[in-house]
C-alpha cells in the first residue's frame, strides 16, 4: 500500500484496522490534511494517483511475464499447469471433482 497524494493536497495513508478485541480487521486508507503531525513525513512518499497505477500496470505485465515463464517450465517438465482461476474453463480442461453432498436437517 502507499501514501497517495490526492489532487486536493490531502493524503491517503493506509492503516490497519482493528476491532474492539484487537482483532485485525483489514487495511484501510484515511485521508489526512496538511495540519496531522505525520503530514511532511508522509508527504516526502506519497505517489500521485497516476503513480500508484503506473507501478500497478507494471507489477500486472511483470506478473505476466513471470506466468508465462512458469507455464514454459511446466511444460517443459511435463506437468499439466494448474488453471488460472481468473479464466473460465476451456473444453479441454479436467472436470472439476464434485462437492460432498451435506444432508439436510429439515
């Protein structure tokens, strides 16, 4: 995650959100103003919006670069790669194994 700069001057600062029992709950961005005491730290590493989806765009091309890879050296070991689960099955793929059943208590 990154401290993004937003067109308004404020900052998207990620933090981690936790519930009552201190359980994490996830991450989350909040918006800060010029006047929190951490703004010019944060500031000096904040990304404009176009940054952050710069880096994103090339993680997503280095990431298809890197499967592509993966799936050469599958085949070249005779292994059958596993399926994107992105992808919809194609014809040729093996039928997925069928659910347990649960039976039902009414």
């Amino acid at each position: 995650m990154f401290v993004i700069r937003l067109p308004n001057g404020n900052l998207m600062v990620p933090q981690t959100a936790t519930g009552h029992d201190g359980r994490i709950l996830g991450d989350v961005y909040v918006e800060i103003g010029p006047q929190d005491a951490d703004y010019a730290r944060l500031a000096a590493q904040a990304l404009t919006p176009e940054e952050v989806e710069q880096r994103r765009d090339r993680w997503r091309q280095d990431d298809e670069a890197l499967h592509q890879e993966f799936l050469e050296f599958a085949r070249l070991n005779g292994e059958e790669p596993p399926q994107n689960p992105l992808e919809p099955p194609t014809p040729n793929d093996p039928p997925l194994p069928e659910r347990p059943r649960v039976a039902s208590s009414a």
